[in-house]
C-alpha cells in the first residue's frame, strides 16, 4: 500500500495510492468549489458547468469524448455538491493517460456552445421536475432551507428553473475562471497507478494553470425551522435534523458513532423500535455529515399520514433516551464495529479509495491514514455519545413534512414542538 503526494508549482495536489493487486485505475479531479459558493443568482451553475463540460472542447465533440473514452473500455462521470465538484474516470491498466488528458480537456477546453447549452438546459429542467416526484428529495430540500435560510448552503444545487433557463456561456466561463484555481484543485488516483508518471502527465497538461486569489464561502449559520410542502404523496416523508460538528471539529467522528448506533442498521434504535416493534414504518435512517464550517445529525422516514404522530414521538423519545441514559456498551460497540468495517471496506475500492484522498486533502491537507481513523472511532466512549445526544437534543430542530396534503403543516408543527420539548427536558436535567 503506497501513497504519494506531489504538489505542483501552480498549487494543484496530486495524489496516488497504488493498488498493485488491481488491474483498473479510478482517477479525478476534485474542485474545491460547489452550490455553497453561488450568489442567489447563480445558484445552479456549479451543476450546469459540470454538465456542460462534457458537451465539447475545442478539439473535441460531445461524440467523440463519449467514444474516446468508452474504446478503451473505460466510464467517465462528473457530480456535484455543497462544497466539491469532481470530475472523474476508471480505465484500464496502462489507460490512465486517455482517462487523463479527457479529463483535462473538458476541464480546460471546455467550448460552451450556446446550442449544446440549450439542449442541456432542458435536460436540468427535467431533472429538477424529477425531483418534484420525489418526496424524499423534497423532504430534503425543505430540510436544508430550515436548517439554513437564505444561504447558499441551505439552496438546492440543481438550482431553481429560472436561473438555469438565464443562464448563458459568458456565466459559464466567468464562474470557471473565478473559481476553478490550481489550488483549489486535487487530482487523486487509485488502483495501477505510478506516481511519477501521474505527476509528470499532470504537469504537462495542468502546469499551465495560474494561481489566483480565490473567491471563499460565506460562513453558514444554522438556524432551524419548519418546513412542508402540501402535495400528496402515497405515503408522508419525515426528514429532521439538528446541528452536527464539522468535519473539523473533533466530535465529527462521534457524530458518526452515534448515527450509526441511532438510525444506521437494523440493529439500530430506530429501526428497532419504529419498525420491528412498532411496524410504523418501512425504513429508517439516521446520517451524519460535515462541511468546514457546519454539520447536521439528520433523520428520515416514510409512513402512513395516520401513524406520523407516533413516528415523530418514537424518534423524539429514543433520543431523549440516549442523551439521558446513554447508550449500552453492545450498542456502541456495534456502532463501532459498523463505522470501522465501512470505513476500511473503502479501502478495497479504488473509486472509494481516490475520492477519499481527495477530500481529505481538500478538507485537512493530508491523507489521515486508516491506523489513525480506526483509533479515533475506538476513542470515543458512552459518554461522549450521551452527551452528543444531549446536546442534539437540547438544540434547535429542523423539520420537513412532505405528501400528507394539506397535513403536512399540522405534521410539521407537530414534530418541530415534540424536538422543543426534548430540548427543554434537555434543559431542565441541566440545570
């Protein structure tokens, strides 16, 4: 197992694992920038820039990367979030040259045809009315606003319809050479890889690239609130959440912990208590994620508008019950064990793997070995999971309630009122 880092005299991070059992590389570029970096009015051309990037370069059709890539027997795919856009590929040994100088074209070269724009508009257009069928993804968007109000980390990446129908190429370019800099950039490879021939190919096609002062993020500001949207659905959506630590904070890996033992299998408490014991629902789930500079702890469910008040009780009560009592030793333990056996499974992986050195750069400016992860989920203890709950619970919620019609607002009120008072009982035991 041998991982290497190379910056280049630009800013740009390169960085290798090599795999020497496997005969595929996954490798891309990881852009510090995403949603979370629009104004109001550009919310949407992180997305659109991704998408259109494929759409051609000055050297190449739309076609014609599609098939360079796919006649080494080779997949190429881009996605977008809060605070990264990757652009990436998985080839074959001895490939990774094709896989990287596409990779470069698209991200350098890209044409913006004002005729591909048009097309891939309305392509974004059906994909943001897809999200309109789908009530989880509803569900978190409404979440995401509560959480987050009037910033850019609480707008949906897709954008509303009125900024990607405004859009044009100029938008486009200007965004790209704001803030797509070298050093905001991490190529990150892993499988049947060599490092210094990685290095010398990204400096020939990536050396030219000027570092720049760089545009940063608003600080976001969690504040919490209901949210609900009247359309119905066959069943109603629960999401809520409260404020989790960053990525940075050193209880992000407890907020792991705890979410896995909450809400993160079928042995978790909730799945337990809401499905096994109560059949009030199908699936159950907690998450737990971070940004630099915020997190959420957040919870979702689907059921029947009938038995919702009884979901939002059994949620509220078990975590009332874990910041009280905390939790039992078994049940850490195997919240341990899952993190544990996720976190190393990765390893395995060379799309898991190159995606997760790029972030750690990205996010810390070095790789954290897994020796040093594995010690940090066996430090935390039942008190420190306790008083997480706690402190979740004696916080601020967030509420979404989507397809009971016209009772998701009652719904939603009534579950932002069941999370208030867990956090006064919160408060009292306290005091």
């Amino acid at each position: 197992m041998t991982e290497e880092i190379t910056r280049l005299g630009n800013g740009l991070t390169v960085v290798s694992h090599t795999m020497g059992h496997l005969e595929t590389t996954s490798l891309g570029i990881w852009v510090g920038v995403g949603s979370r970096h629009e104004s109001p009015e550009e919310n949407g051309i992180s997305h659109l820039l991704e998408h259109m990037s494929f759409k051609g370069t000055a050297s190449r059709t739309a076609r014609e990367i599609a098939e360079e890539i796919e006649a080494v027997g080779g997949e190429l795919n881009a996605a977008t979030g809060l605070d990264t856009t990757a652009y990436f590929a998985r080839v074959l040994k001895g490939d990774e040259g094709v896989a990287l100088e596409l990779l470069a074209d698209i991200l350098l070269n890209s044409r913006f045809s004002p005729d591909e724009l048009e097309r891939e508009r309305e392509v974004i257009l059906q994909e943001i009315a897809g999200v309109r069928d789908m009530p989880e993804d509803i569900a978190f968007e409404l979440l995401n606003e509560a959480a987050y109000p009037e910033q850019a980390v609480g707008r949906t990446i897709l954008g509303p319809a009125a900024n990607v129908r405004r859009f044009a190429p100029a938008d486009l370019s200007r965004f790209l050479e704001c803030h797509y800099r070298p050093q905001r950039m991490v190529l990150s490879a892993a499988g049947a890889i060599r490092h210094a021939p990685l290095v010398r190919h990204a400096e020939a096609l990536f050396g030219g690239l000027t570092d720049a002062k760089i545009v940063g993020e608003d600080r976001a500001h969690y504040r919490g609130g209901i949210r609900w949207h009247h359309k119905r659905f066959e069943q109603s959506h629960l999401a809520l959440a409260f404020e989790g630590p960053s990525f940075r904070d050193p209880q992000y890996l407890t907020a792991q912990v705890f979410s896995g033992l909450f809400g993160g299998g079928m042995s978790s408490r909730l799945f337990q208590e809401a499905r096994e014991k109560r059949g009030l629902c199908y699936s159950i789930y907690s998450s737990a994620w971070g940004l630099a500079d915020t997190g959420l702890l957040a919870v979702h469910a689907a059921t029947g508008t009938g038995t919702m008040a009884s979901l939002i009780d059994v949620t509220g009560g078990e975590l009332d019950d874990v910041g009280r009592n905390g939790p039992s030793a078994a049940e850490l333990g195997r919240a341990k064990a899952q993190l544990k056996a996720g976190l190393l499974m990765s390893l395995e992986s060379s799309s898991a793997r190159a995606e997760q050195m790029a972030r750690h750069m990205l996010a810390y400016g070095r790789i954290i070995g897994s020796d040093e992860l594995v010690q940090r989920v066996d430090a935390v203890t039942i008190e420190d999971v306790g008083h997480f709950a706690k402190h979740l619970g004696a916080g601020t919620a967030s509420v979404a309630v989507v397809g009971a019609g016209k009772a998701s607002q009652k719904l939603a009120t009534l579950a932002g009122q069941r999370m208030a008072k867990g956090a006064v009982n919160a408060e009292a035991k306290t005091a």
